[in-house]
C-alpha cells in the first residue's frame, strides 16, 4: 500500500503494518480500560499479542497499571485511585532506545518513529526547543523520576512542560553530565477528573 511522504512524517509503522498515529495515541488519554478500542490498541501495538499489565496496588487502595510496547516505542500508564476505573494518564513516547526492567522482566523498548507533538525532533537540543517555542508552562531542572516505573533505577534529568490541544507535552532530556541536554522522552498526559466519563 502507497502512503504518501507526508503520512510517513506523521505516522510510525512497527513489524506488522499497524500505523501508530499520534493524534490516535493521544485520543487514548482519559479512555477507560475496558473499552474495546482501548484494547484492541493495546493489541495492535503489541504485534498481535496480549499486553501484560505490571500492577503496583490493589482495588482496596487504588492501583496504577504500566503497559510496555517495545516495537512501538510505546509505554502507557493507567491508575485508578477512586474506584471509578482504571483510565489511561499517561502516554510516554520513547526517544531513545533502551532497556527497561520491571518486575524481573526485561524490554528492550526501540525508537518511537512517528511524528512527535509540538514539531518536535529526538535529539534536538533543550535550547533550540526553548528558542522555538518559547518558556514553558513548567520547567523542572534536575527532576527526580526515580518513581517513575519505567525508570526504577535513580535518574536526574531536566524536563520542561508545554500544553498543545489541551494536552500537557512534558519534555525529558538526558542526563546533562552526558552532553548537552537533548530531547530523549516525552510524557504525553490530561488531567483526569474523577467525575470524568
């Protein structure tokens, strides 16, 4: 099938032909759980098969839900702090290739390829982002994101938020004792409501 070069710009592609789309992917945040088109992404992004859910808490005192999709550079997070149902907060595209381990499972998450929020590129450099689109809604030098539960391991890097569409875009760098701080992540997130269907 042709796709023209500019789906490409806006559009990854894993193994298996499914088209990660981001406007797709963040039409994910705030869904629920059990919603079929939740689930039937969850599949195609993970080439076919079942995601496994990595659980910290339980229904008594709320629990939050991470999901790996290496080939797709996709990692997702979902909580339910409320009883209202587990909803998705949280999308993170990977910039750079890497292991993660949790709960004694190791992935190795690749690139997301597709188009990144904000007219954005991996690697681009925090100041040349800064020069483009100006001060963030937040800026964070030196975060902490050890609680992070795709980065279990002590980390600081610097981040800084920006809104698009409703959406807050948060920014990640690497490690600043490693060069200058590029663009290496990004955390795509809503808030929530817990009245919110």
């Amino acid at each position: 099938m042709y796709q023209s070069p500019s789906a490409n710009k806006t559009r990854s592609t894993s193994d298996t032909g499914h088209v990660l789309d981001l406007a797709a992917l963040i039409g994910l945040l705030g869904k629920r759980l059990d919603d079929p088109n939740v689930h039937d992404s969850f599949v195609r992004m993970n080439l076919g098969a079942e995601p496994v859910a990595h659980v910290v808490g339980d229904a008594s005192i709320g629990e939050s839900r991470t999901y790996f999709f290496p080939v797709a550079g996709v990692i997702v997070c979902e909580t339910d702090y409320s009883a209202a149902g587990q909803r998705i907060g949280q999308v993170t595209l990977v910039g750079k290739a890497k292991k993660v381990y949790l709960d004694g499972q190791e992935y190795a998450v690749e690139t997301f390829r597709g188009a990144l929020p904000l007219s954005l590129k991996w690697g681009q450099s925090r100041a040349d982002i800064l020069r483009c689109l100006g001060c963030p809604v937040m800026s964070n030098d030196g975060i902490s994101i050890s609680d992070r539960p795709k980065t279990p391991i002590q980390e600081t890097r610097d981040a800084d938020e920006f809104q698009q569409a409703g959406v807050i875009v948060r920014l990640i760098y690497s490690d600043p004792c490693e060069g200058p701080s590029c663009l290496e992540e990004i955390d795509l997130q809503r808030t929530i409501g817990p009245g919110q269907k």
